[in-house]
C-alpha cells in the first residue's frame, strides 16, 4: 500500500508593498521543497504584514484562522516560509495542536528532506547535529512542555528542571557526533593528502540546487551517479575523474549539495563532508541553470555561500546548463550581464559545449 501523502497549506509573511506575482513567486520555491519531500500542497497563501508578530510571526488572530482553514480543506501540516525563532513555533504548534495539525517553518522542513536524501552513514550523522543545532534552541525555549512531560530521560538530579536535563542530554548527543563526524574528516584528509601526492588537481561543481551538477558530473567522468529533477537530489560527495586530453592526465571532479537561498549558518556547517570537497578544490564550476527565471539571484545566492566558507577566491568558470532550452533573446541578455565572467554554454542533456569547456579547465589549471 502506498504512503499517504502529507497535505501542506503553505503560508508566507510579506510586506504590504509586495506584490501577488512577487508573493507567489517566493512561494513557487516552498512548493518544489514540499514536492521534493514527498508531500501535496493544497493551498498557498501569504498575509501582509510590516514586521512579525513577536509572539506568534502570523499574528495569533491568523493563526486561529489558519488553523480552521487548513483542518477544513484536510491539511496536516502547515508550513510557515521562515525560519522561525523558537519561541514563535511552539506558540503556533499549541494554537494548531486542538485541530490536529502540525506546523513547520522553512529548516524543518529542509532538514526532513536531507534525512530523506542522505545515503551514508556520515550524511545522516551530519543531518542528526544539524537537527539538534535547529530543534535544541526550540525545546530549551519549550519549558511548559517539557514540564508536562515529566521523566523521560534518566534520573532527575536535585533541584534539576525537565529543560536542565534536556540541555545536558543534548549537549553530550552533539558531543558524540562531532567525534564521530572527526573520523570522517580526518580520513578525508589523508585521501587529499594522497591526491596532493600524485599531484591530481581537484574541480567542485557548486551551484544553486537542481541546476544540473550530477548530469554534468556524469557527462564528464562517465559516472552514473543518481539523477532527479528535484531540490537536493545529492547530499553526499560525489567524486569521478576527468581526463584532460591535451595534459594526458586526469583530475578529481567532486559533486556537492546544491544552494539554496536562506539557508542557515547551521546547515552550511552541518555539510562540512561535501563543502570540504569545495574548500580545498584548485577549481569551481560554477553551474547555473539558464532556463530558470530567477536564473541571476541564483547565482548571487553561490556567490555569498561561497564568501560564507572562504571559497570565493577559488578560480571559477561559470558554466550556463540547459542553453536547450533558452532562447536567443534570453541567452544574448545573459551573455550581457556575465560578460565579464569566464563563460561557457552548455547543455548536459544534449551534449553541447562540454569539449569547449573541458579545453577551458585545462587552461584554467594550467
């Protein structure tokens, strides 16, 4: 029998100035996120506000209102497109808790879909410490819940409350993953340190989630690596090899997660696995999606995450994906914004510019 899909009401917060197409277009991005995790969306809707609710983000009035709604249309999840202060989502989880529904803010449900995705046993020990970092402020700010709970958790020492206990349990969980996550790294290390031996160079796809980096890693190494139309369809690091037909050597190309725009500090330092591939790469390829209208804020969301982990001076070709699928007119005015950028246009799919840009990483090397 097959699962039951979750029904999510999305909700967003906007400025009184923005508009319906703007409102809808930052939900388009929540939906394919609730698509990727397996669930249906049966409503979006945005309310206008100049600044959160201190208590409840929405509003408590909203809050009630939603809960209605989304009890009446069959929701069991109401997905807020935020990151929420731990506070405000225990607030709305007790207003929804009477109608049976669960509410999520934006890195609930990410987390959910990397749990989903992860498939080594590093990937889900970095998704467990990106959980506890993302859910142990919210439980430390849930003290009546907890108080409510009782037990649960070994003896309760003298004079200790529920959240005291909770702090320590959570403190010793994170303690023991790093270490685990250690030896991960420290193997790491020693494969680099072997590469860096037999002078193989290093390249790292990066770019903005479902723009075509594990296509493109199969087209270049001849890997059959997974591929999905879908957000995060690779968490883990990917690695093949290239070879560089005028060197007559080869070089070590890495996939990595796909960007995505609003994604915490924590989450980024949760994947030091696969961004470790990225840090210490001699080359990026920067791959874009040329097809995709939000095509340029896209690559302003890679630009600052990799300013955000010290990869911003790596030397990097852009490589524009799916030119399948644009037109002349789209692809001339993308050809005029990236002019002063090391260029290549591609597509995967047809097996188009990938000679052209595999003469531009020889060059680039050196």
């Amino acid at each position: 029998m097959a699962e039951q899909k979750q029904k999510a009401f999305l909700i967003d917060l906007v400025s009184p100035r923005t508009s319906k197409e703007q409102a809808l277009g930052r939900l388009e991005e929540l939906e394919e996120l609730v698509n990727t995790f397996g669930g249906l969306v049966i409503v979006k809707q945005w309310q206008k506000r100049f600044s959160p609710h201190a208590k409840t983000y929405l509003g408590t009035g909203k809050v009630e209102q939603l809960g209605q709604e989304a009890k009446e249309l069959g929701a069991t999840i109401v997905i807020i497109n935020a990151q929420l202060k731990p506070r405000q989502i225990y607030e709305i989880n007790e207003e929804l808790r009477p109608h049976g529904i669960v509410a999520w803010d934006r890195v609930d449900l990410i987390l959910k879909i990397f749990a989903k995705h992860a498939k080594t046993t590093e990937a889900r020990l970095e998704i467990e410490l990106a959980s506890i970092h993302h859910m142990g402020p919210r439980i430390f700010g849930m003290g009546m819940e907890l108080s409510r709970q009782g037990g649960g958790i070994g003896g309760v020492g003298v004079g200790e409350t529920n959240t005291e206990r909770m702090k320590r349990h959570l403190k010793e969980k994170q303690r023991r993953l790093k270490e685990k996550l250690e030896q991960y790294e420290r193997g790491r290390n020693l494969q680099r340190e072997g590469r860096r031996r037999k002078n193989l160079k290093s390249v790292a796809l990066v770019g903005y989630t479902n723009a075509g980096k594990t296509s493109l890693l199969n087209a270049l190494t001849g890997s059959k690596e997974y591929v999905a139309d879908a957000l995060f369809a690779t968490l883990d690091t990917r690695i093949g090899q290239l070879f560089l037909p005028t060197k007559r050597e080869s070089a070590l190309v890495s996939d990595t997660i796909g960007f995505i725009k609003e994604l915490p500090p924590e989450l980024i330092k949760a994947f030091t696995s696969t961004l470790s591939e990225t840090i210490e790469a001699d080359l990026l390829l920067h791959v874009i999606d040329g097809a995709d209208q939000n095509v340029l804020d896209h690559i302003d969301v890679v630009d600052d995450i990799l300013s955000r982990i010290n990869a911003n001076k790596i030397p990097q070709i852009l490589v524009v994906n799916k030119i399948d699928k644009m037109s002349e007119r789209v692809k001339a005015r993308l050809s005029k914004v990236l002019e002063e950028k090391k260029v290549v246009w591609i597509s995967v799919k047809d097996r188009l510019g990938l000679d052209e840009l595999i003469s531009e990483i020889e060059n680039t090397l050196g």
